[in-house]
C-alpha cells in the first residue's frame, strides 16, 4: 500500500501545476505578496517534524499534511534544520488577547458582542466580534497587544474581527473590519510574529509595521501611506503602497496604481501661544494641486483623541477658543481625488496674556530735557521681552520708534528727539510669543530750548 504521505505528495504535485497556471494568469509576484502577507514563517530545528511543529503551534496535529502541501514538500520525513516553513495565520492556536481603550472623546457608542450598548471609557477591554461607533464629534483610542494603535475618527464604525496572540509563537493576530468612516494606524514592527489587517466592503490593507490611513465610504476604499509600506488586496489583485503613496479600490475592481500624496503644508509661521479662550486667525502657504485641506486638532502629538476636525477649501481657518492647555494642530492637503496628503504638525499653546506693564518714568505730562530721555516700567508677569512704541500723537499712529524684543524693563532713544510733545506705551511678550495689552499710555514734552 502507497503510504498516505506519498500520496498525499502526488496530489500536492497535481495541485502544484495547476497553481503555477492560475499564478501565470495573476500575475506571479502579486500572488506571493498577498500570500507572504498572512504566513507566519517557521525555522525548522532539529528533531522537527511536521507532525510535532502541528501539534506545538497549529489548530492540531492533522495539519502537517496542509504545512506539506502549502510548502511543497517531497519527503515530510526529511525536515533539514534551518529550513523555513511558511504556516497560513488562520492555522495557528490562537488565544483571546483584548485590546484596551486609551482614549475616548465625544459621542460614542459601544456595542460588544456578548451583551446591550454602553458607555466606553478609558481603560475599558475590547474584544473580538465587539463594534465601536462614533459620532460627528467622536473619536477614540485602542491599543493593542503588540502596542500597535489605532485612531478611530468620527462618524466611524468599526468591529474588532479577530483580537488574539498565537500560543507557543507569540504572534498577534489583530483583524478589524471598517464598515465606515475613517480610521489611522501605527503598527509597531514585529517582522513575522504579528498580522495587522483592515477590511472594508471594497478591499483589503494589510501591514507588518507602519502608519496608514484607511478610509470606508459607500462602496469605495482609500488608502494612504505614511511609513512603511501596505499591501491593499481587492478583486484578487495586490497592490503594494510605500510611504508618501495612496490606492484607491472600488468593490468588485482591484486597486488603483498608487497615486504620490501632496506634500505637507509649511507651518512655520503659526503662533506658538494663543489668547485663552480667544478665536485665532491660522494662515499657511497652498499646496500646488490641493483642493481643500484637513486641520486636526489634538492634545498630544501622538493623537490620541481629535478636539477638532475640520475641512477648509483655502489655507485658513479660524480657530474657536480653546481651554488653557498644550496643543498639537496637524494640517495635510486633499487633492482632487479626495487623498489626504502627508502631514504637517504645529505645537503651541493657550494660555493668558503677559499683564501690561505700569510705566515709571518719564511721568505722564511732565517735561524732559534730555534729547534721549531713559523711559523705564515695572516687570510684567510672564512676560520675556517687551514691546515699546513712542509716537507724537495719542493714537500712535505717528510712529518715532515702535521697538520690540527688549529685555530689559527700560530703553533709551538711540536717537535725539526734537522738540514736542510724545506718547509712549509698553507691552509684555511671553516665551511664545503671546503679546499682552499696551500699558496706559503716558505723555512727555521736549521744550524747545531742550539742550
């Protein structure tokens, strides 16, 4: 009697040529990407057998026969140590790893598998099979068991499919199905011990360590790289997406070619302070090609919660007040498409304003005879440097000298001044920048048989 493994053999090498015709027809290296992708890739150890690596790390010990065939494998008896097997996630023993919620804001609704809709809050376990919804103002946080992280921004539904760690290979299985809405992830790397996996209704993302950005609306899917790269599978096509590329799929087609995702904006001349609980004018420089753009706004630089979400169609936006607080904004550009492009981030605060100085010297109506008259004012609380203005009106718009960055609570003229009278007024600027309210402005006069 032929033993079963040899047949087994024979019918792996029937099943070989015809997968060689199916890949001719794909497309070879589309294929093994996709496949490469869900393996988890084993090193074969002396004393090794396929039936005792089954029974160890598999589902049980009757799959040696699928690791013979999905390896090609001639002689299941002959395993030389050093030899890679190449084992299909879905195989593994899996045990039930809860993913833990780090951040929740706004309107969000909750629905775990086993049991009624309720409150999430911080701390909280998610498991597989339950789904997460947020709402216009909503956003929320989870991490998982290899510290990966995903964002769940608003109007966003999401069901955690598969949360588990493989027992014995230590891999995390994270599998999550976006229904709709958007959703971003930092998956930390981990080589082969981890599948990271997003499903939406038209194709498929799936990563080993990276930052991306999977968006799901009606029948459509878009994906957009930040680090690392992305495999996004649809219609039984695989297309590999690297940093600064995106891909779009509709259901039913396979991927868009990846598209290059607009630059980040230039930031640089935000204010690093902000009035407490005053709106703030925000300006940037356009992005060529950019349609609108995209302004977040968050507590931390890792996002862990979005404050605000907001889309502009010029670069400028006016921000609503704010608590007293550090904040991140991150900008990127939308091109006609609808990709988001790379982001741009900007760090300030908001926090009151330096208190106006109260000035000492010269006295208000008072007559000064130096040509250089030494104008001095108290310290303002919070205040770094200072800023003077000298004009011959009251309303100062006359300016003689308009005079920022003074570090000390005095200046001279560097000029001679004539005859006349002056108003001159002061104001305190903190480290960031944040500018106080002028002190109450003081006149002086120059006689005319001034020296």
């Amino acid at each position: 009697m032929t033993p079963a493994y040899l047949l087994q053999d024979r019918k792996s090498g029937r099943s070989a040529r015809l997968m060689t015709r199916v890949l001719l027809t794909l497309g070879l290296a589309v294929w093994l990407a996709a496949a490469q992708a869900a393996d988890w890739v084993y090193t074969v150890r002396p004393g090794d057998s396929l039936w005792t690596i089954s029974e160890q790390y598999l589902k049980g010990h009757e799959y040696w026969s699928k690791v013979q065939q999905h390896n090609n494998i001639a002689d299941p008896k002959r395993l030389p140590p050093g030899t890679q097997l190449r084992i299909p996630v879905a195989w593994l023993k899996q045990q039930p790893t809860p993913a833990k919620v780090i951040s929740v804001q706004g309107t969000v609704q909750f629905h775990p598998a086993s049991g009624e809709q309720r409150a999430l809050s911080n701390g909280d376990p998610v498991h597989s099979g339950d789904e997460i919804r947020t709402g216009a103002d909503g956003s929320v946080s989870v991490e998982f068991a290899d510290g990966s992280r995903l964002l769940i921004e608003r109007d966003s539904t999401v069901r955690m499919d598969s949360l588990g760690t493989h027992a014995e290979t230590g891999m995390v299985d994270t599998t999550l199905h976006l229904k709709k809405g958007r959703v971003e992830s930092d998956v930390r790397p981990q080589g082969n011990k981890r599948r990271y996996q997003i499903n939406t209704p038209a194709a498929t993302a799936a990563v080993r360590g990276t930052r991306y950005r999977v968006v799901a609306e009606a029948e459509q899917m878009r994906s957009e790289v930040l680090e690392g790269n992305v495999g996004v599978a649809g219609a039984g096509v695989t297309r590999e997406v690297n940093a600064g590329f995106g891909v779009r799929a509709e259901t039913g087609k396979p991927p868009s070619e990846p598209r290059a995702l607009l630059e980040a904006p230039k930031l640089g001349g935000l204010p690093r302070r902000v009035l407490l609980q005053q709106d703030s004018e925000w300006a940037w420089t356009g992005i060529a090609g950019a349609v609108s753009y995209r302004l977040q706004l968050g507590p931390d630089p890792e996002f862990t919660r979005i404050l605000r979400d907001a889309v502009v169609t010029t670069p400028h936006y006016t921000l609503p007040k704010l608590a007293a607080g550090n904040y991140v904004l991150r900008v990127r550009a939308v091109d006609e498409l609808g990709f988001e492009g790379v982001d741009a981030h900007h760090n300030f605060n908001v926090g009151e304003a330096p208190a106006a100085p109260r000035l000492h010297s010269p006295g208000d109506a008072s007559i000064v005879f130096n040509p250089q008259p030494w104008m001095s004012w108290s310290s303002a609380d919070q205040a770094t440097s200072y800023h003077l203005q000298l004009a011959r009106d009251s309303s100062f718009t006359q300016l003689v000298a308009d005079v920022t960055g003074i570090v000390f609570t005095h200046y001279i003229s560097p000029d001679l001044l004539g005859p006349g009278d002056y108003h001159w007024r002061v104001s305190g600027i903190d480290v960031g920048g944040l500018e106080g309210a002028y002190s109450a402005p003081r006149r002086f006069t120059i006689p005319a048989d001034a020296p």
